[in-house]
C-alpha cells in the first residue's frame, strides 16, 4: 500500500476575538447520524444510539453529543413552527430531546442556511428567530448548520443571523457551521460560530480522508478554544478503511483539534472500532484546554 508519513507539531498560536456563548472551549465530541444512516433517521434510532453511548462507555470517554442530521423536519406550521417527520419521530422533538438529556447526553439538531436543506426539507432562511427559539425551547444543545439552496447572499451574511438568533434565545446552543469551506470560514467565522467546516464532505477512504486533513491543515493558526476548524465528521467504523487507517484517521483529527464526531452506527461496532474510538491518550490530545492546533511540518512518501 502507497501511504504517506506525517509529522505534525503543536505552536503556540492564538485567535484574537471568538464566539462568546459559553461553549465550545474544547473541540466537541459526540456522534452525527448522517455518514451511516443518510435520510434514514428515526427516533428509534436516536435513543438506541444513546443508549449505546452509555453501554459502550463512548458517553464515559467524553462524547457528549446526540446529533440528528437532515431529513427529521418535514413542515412548517401557520405560524411558521418547524415539525418533525411525524411517521420517523411520532413523538415529537422534545420528548426525544429528553430522552437524550435522560442519559446525561446532549441533543443536537440540523438545519441549513437556506430555503430548504440540502435533502429538500425546510431550511432556516428568514426564520431564523423563529426556528432558534423553537430549539431553545425543546432544550436542544446543538445546531448545525448547512449551506444548500440559498438566496445568493454570501455565507458572511447569512451565518451571522442565526448565530444572533441563538444567542439571543435564552440557551447556550453549540453552533457548528457547514459552509464547507468554500468561503474559508476560518478567515471569518471565529466570531460566528463554534466550529466551520474547512472543507468539503468526507469520504469513507483514505484519499478523501488524507485531503480533508491536509486542507484543514492550512489553517492552524485560526484555531482556538471557542472556534475550531472541522474537516468534517469521523468515518471510523463504517468499513471502507482498514483498522489500521482509522487509527491514523483518529490520530490526525485529534492532534488537529478537530471535532470529534463519530460517524458510525455505535450499536454495532466492532472491538477495534471502539478501541480506536475511547482511546485516552489520543482523546486527551484532542481536548487539551489549551487549544492548540497540530500543524503538518513534515511530509515522506513511504511504502509498507
């Protein structure tokens, strides 16, 4: 196999101004529905998948996040309330935000920045206040944010909206930018959100893997507590990488402060999986308070 070795170092490096809502000051660690489950999502799901980051001891080893990607909304009511796909989660948001907060996890939801989402359900655009408030009420933690079927206005203009939205909805909301990378958030978003995705979706193989951190890598310095450059959610555990190649997948976004989102379906891992997953000393790197992003110094082809 034709691989590559990489050296990365940690600097000390700083970013002068970030989102001040009282999260975010070490890179967030959960589990994202959308690299296994794609639109087929269900509260079944979500509360198997919680239950399961407590049995496995995911939850113990710092993944906090329950997180429900696209295709759970369906509707808009009169007053123009998001609802849920009713026949996917007949009991409703809230209940299954609870349900979460039950096992002493943290719930997020998806929404997109547009007029509907990337898999055509309603996005936010012109609803942000309404839509922030509605999370806040239903207790949720957490809110990405995608970057389909827009207005044509920049992402500088429309991010900003449903960060103020958030903040001024009474609960501290985690919010995760997914403009993937195509305005270089790094360069603008330390004030608007979380985390910005640095670069387009990832793959499950190890090309897709290796280009999303070598992007990433270009913007170290813009990394901090409060802010963190995302090369998009982990695939370990989905199978079209070898063992050995999710640990390097692991090793690279947690020496690079990056999000630590799993990917997978943690009902059904495998031993070397969550091995890989709950590993200490790699997990420690990654949640380091300082902050500090690793950056690449190093590269040699290799053969093994």
């Amino acid at each position: 196999m034709i691989s590559s070795t990489l050296v990365y170092l940690i600097f000390f490096i700083g970013i002068s101004y970030e989102l001040t809502n009282g999260v975010g000051r070490t890179p967030q660690m959960g589990w994202n529905s959308w690299n296994h489950f794609k639109h087929n999502v269900s509260e079944k799901i979500v509360r198997q998948t919680a239950d399961a980051m407590v049995a496995t001891g995911l939850a113990a080893a710092g993944y906090q996040y329950v997180n429900l990607d696209d295709y759970w909304q369906l509707t808009r009511d009169s007053q123009g309330i998001i609802h849920p796909d009713p026949q996917a989660f007949p009991s409703g948001i809230p209940a299954l935000a609870d349900y979460v907060h039950s096992r002493k996890l943290k719930f997020g939801l998806y929404s997109d920045a547009g007029f509907m989402t990337c898999a055509k359900r309603p996005g936010s655009l012109d609803y942000e206040t309404i839509d922030a408030n509605t999370y806040a009420s239903w207790n949720v933690d957490y809110l990405k944010y995608d970057n389909c079927n827009t207005d044509g206005n920049i992402p500088e203009v429309r991010y900003p909206v449903m960060r103020d939205a958030l903040n001024a909805s009474g609960r501290p909301i985690f919010f995760s930018i997914c403009e993937w990378g195509v305005d270089t958030p790094a360069l603008w978003a330390a004030n608007v959100g979380n985390s910005w995705r640095a670069t387009g979706d990832i793959r499950d193989n190890w090309d897709y893997m290796m280009f999303n951190i070598d992007i990433n890598n270009n913007f170290a310095d813009k990394a901090g507590p409060a802010g963190w450059n995302d090369p998009d959610m982990l695939e370990i555990g989905n199978g079209g990488m070898t063992d050995a190649e999710y640990v390097t997948h692991f090793s690279l976004w947690a020496i690079s402060k990056a999000p630590l989102l799993i990917g997978c379906d943690v009902t059904n891992m495998s031993a070397a999986t969550l091995s890989t997953l709950t590993n200490p000393e790699v997990i420690a790197v990654n949640q380091d308070p300082l902050g500090v992003q690793g950056k690449k110094v190093a590269f040699a082809s290799s053969r093994f």
